[in-house]
C-alpha cells in the first residue's frame, strides 16, 4: 500500500496508521493512497472520495466533484505520474458529483458519462458542470486506457440518472458512488432513490468482478477509509435496507397508524452506524411512505 499527502492525520504516529483511538471518517480525509497497482483512492478534504488509474499510456479519474476537488486530484497526480490525464469520468448526474469536469478538460481529458446523467446536465447546468464529451448508453460501456479495460455499469434505475458503476477487473477494483456508504444509515431522507430498485441494484453489485473498491462516501474509520470498501459493505447496505423496511412492514402488521410507525423504527444493530440518531426516522418516513403511496422515483417494471 502506497500512501502520501494524509494531510489530515495530523501526527506521524497517525500517518502511520498506529493510533490508539481511530480517527472517525467524518472528519474529512485529504489523502492519496494505491489501493491496488496503479490505482489510487483520493480524499479532497470534502467528505468525498474519488479514484484514479495511472496506466503507461495516461491516467483515467473517477468521480470529478468540484473545480477544487478536481485542481487537488490533479496536484496528486502529477505527484505519481507525468503521464497524460486522458479520461475524467461521472457517475451520475448530481451536480455534488458531476461538477469540476472542467478542470479535467483544461489539461487534455475527455469526460465521459451515460446518456441519462449527459442528457440531464445539458438540460439543467450547474455553476461548476461542463459538457460530457464522450456520451454512451445502454448497459455496458468498455474504455481501454494503457491495455487495461475500464467497465462501465449502468445497472437502470437506483440513484439519480445514469449512475454508473466502474470496475477495472484486471485490477479487482470497482468504484461505487452513493449506493453503498459503509457504517452509516441511509442519508437525510434519502433523496432521488428509489428504494427497491436500490436493493436490486446492490445485488447485482455483489455479482461484479472486484475485490476492493472505492465508495463516494464512508463513515469508516480514517485508517480503513483510506483503504476503500468491499462486498461486505455493499452487503450490509443492502441489509440495512432489508431491515428497516421489515421493521416498518412489522409496524403495518401491528396495526400501528402509518404516521406513527417511522418514529417507532429501532434497529440496535446499527445504533453505531453514523447518522442513527439524525436521519433513521427520516429513513423510515421515505421508507415507509414509498410503501404506503408508491415508489419514487418509478417506471414500468421497477420494484415496489
């Protein structure tokens, strides 16, 4: 494992991974650390985690963010590799993820993203969102960069448009934005989710050809943050989601009214997770009104 710029692990005993009491994730990592050869993990300071494969013939990045975030990746590039930044990929259409993309096309990448997550950047701009250069649709999408092929996973409706799921098989690394956040409950309300295409999705995940991969988002300790997640969280996630819908189906069958139910959900095994207190009744509310009047969002054939 390589590791440089743990900016945030403020002491050599830290940098060293050798503390005695683990610095939570929540506090925002900027570091670069090799995963697996010639791939890389990175932590902007934001609370957001991106990717980066540095191949002899040029780097592709995974998850641009924002103009700041993206000027960093940059800087820790060219701290690994002077070799050319050839491609800048989004996930999906947010514009917490998709912005930044500009600072990439300004030293030669191309961005690229499904058809979905183009459409709708075209459609609605952010101030820091740019045009995607190269567009793809369908399922499946291959990109070679440096005789390493990069697939691209568009597993339908989950999480926003055309999210994406990345994974370079020659490496056994995958990179997953927001659809898996190891140790924490689902955020807020859990907007632009559709919960039951959510879990299908992460199913399907649990069948791709990685071994470690890099999450947007982690509440794991700093140490193991830096490190990436694996197909235990992704399997936790989806548990997770298991669980909170059969503690508010149990609520149906109770007989306790609809609007009393969210604030009735306990689920002690994740009293841990972050965000337990904050947003598991604001779950349980998105949760149990998608099964009370319908899942959003929703097309023909998605899960209920």
């Amino acid at each position: 494992m390589k590791l440089t710029n743990l900016k945030a692990l403020a002491t050599a005993s830290v940098v060293a991974l050798t503390v005695a009491a683990p610095l939570q994730a929540e506090t925002p990592l900027e570091y670069t650390n090799e995963i697996a050869p010639g791939v890389y993990s990175f932590g902007g300071g934001n609370g957001y985690h991106s990717m980066f494969l540095v191949t002899d013939d040029g780097v592709a990045v995974f998850e641009t963010i924002n103009s700041a975030h993206g000027e960093k990746m940059i800087e820790a590039i060219r701290e690994i590799t002077d070799q050319p930044i050839e491609y800048a990929m989004h996930s999906h259409n947010h514009w917490d993820h998709a912005s930044g993309g500009g600072v990439f096309q300004a030293v030669g990448a191309e961005t690229v993203a499904h058809d979905l997550a183009a459409q709708y950047l075209a459609a609605v701009p952010g101030q820091d969102t740019s045009t995607v250069d190269i567009v793809w649709d369908g399922n499946r999408h291959d990109i070679e960069i440096g005789g390493v092929t990069v697939q691209l996973h568009y597993l339908g409706l989950n999480h926003g448009l055309g999210m994406t799921v990345f994974v370079i098989p020659e490496k056994r690394v995958a990179y997953i934005a927001d659809l898996v956040t190891p140790d924490r409950v689902g955020f807020n309300i859990m907007p632009d989710f559709n919960i039951g295409e959510w879990e299908r999705s992460l199913g399907e995940i649990l069948e791709l050809d990685f071994d470690v991969a890099v999450c947007s988002h982690t509440a794991l300790p700093a140490e193991e943050a830096i490190n990436g997640c694996t197909k235990t969280h992704v399997e936790e996630e989806r548990q997770f989601l298991l669980d909170l819908r059969g503690a508010i189906f149990a609520g149906f069958q109770n007989g306790t009214p609809a609007d009393q139910i969210p604030g009735s959900v306990e689920l002690p095994q994740y009293a841990e997770w972050e965000g337990y207190d904050e947003w598991l009744e604001m779950n349980a509310w998105r949760v149990m009104l998608d099964i009370w009047m319908g899942p959003y969002p929703w097309v023909p054939g998605a899960s209920q």
